[in-house]
C-alpha cells in the first residue's frame, strides 16, 4: 500500500509504502524511475531504496527527527557551521530547573502533552 510520494525530479520519485511478504510487515522506500520513454508513464522501481521491518519504524523515525533537527539548526545558526561546530546542542536546563518550574506559554496551556522528540 503506497503511503506516500514524492517528486525526486521529472524522471524520478520516491515512493513510501507498506508492504507484506510471506505474513511480515514491511515498511518501504524506493526511488521509482519513468520507464515511458515521453509516451505515458510507466514508473518502475529501482534498487536503491530500503525496506526493514515495521518493528525498526520508531528507531528510524527518531533518526529523521534528529536528522531534520540539525537541518533545521544549521539554517537558524549558521555561524556555527562556518566555525566548524559540527555538533549543534541545545542549552541543558540543568537538575535545578524541572519543566515544571518553567514558565508557561499559551500553546502549552492549549496541548500540555506537547514534548520535542529528541
């Protein structure tokens, strides 16, 4: 069952699935190529891609979340890409200061079960 698409370029997508095979479950993405040669698409899978277990989709989850959090990082604070800091790190709050005894604001007042992933 396909989950999702994206346009790599004008001969290339990626395609996000979940498949079975032989009573497993399988999560799956694939670069897909147009094998129509400009007549109607006919879009084919190619070897690159990976499939693994539905049970492996949290730990790659938490790895695209931490992925996408250094990307968005470097974007906000590039100088610190240009000083060579590789790791970008948020400020500790330290023991002394539980979530609790930090001030609220209204987006936690409206979901206080919103927590940051990492």
């Amino acid at each position: 069952m396909v989950i999702h698409e994206i346009e790599k370029n004008s001969l290339e997508k990626i395609v996000i699935e979940l498949t079975e095979y032989q009573g497993r479950k399988y999560f799956s993405t694939r670069i897909y190529y147009d094998a129509s040669k400009g007549q109607n698409q006919d879009w084919r899978p190619t070897p690159k891609g990976i499939t693994i277990s539905i049970d492996l989709l949290p730990e790659l989850k938490e790895g695209v979340d931490k992925a996408l959090f250094h990307v968005v990082q470097e974007k906000e604070f590039p100088e610190k890409k240009e000083k060579g800091e590789d790791q970008l790190r948020l400020p500790d709050p330290g023991p002394e200061q539980e979530s609790e005894d930090l001030p609220k604001t209204e987006k936690d007042e409206e979901d206080p079960d919103l927590k940051i992933p990492f």
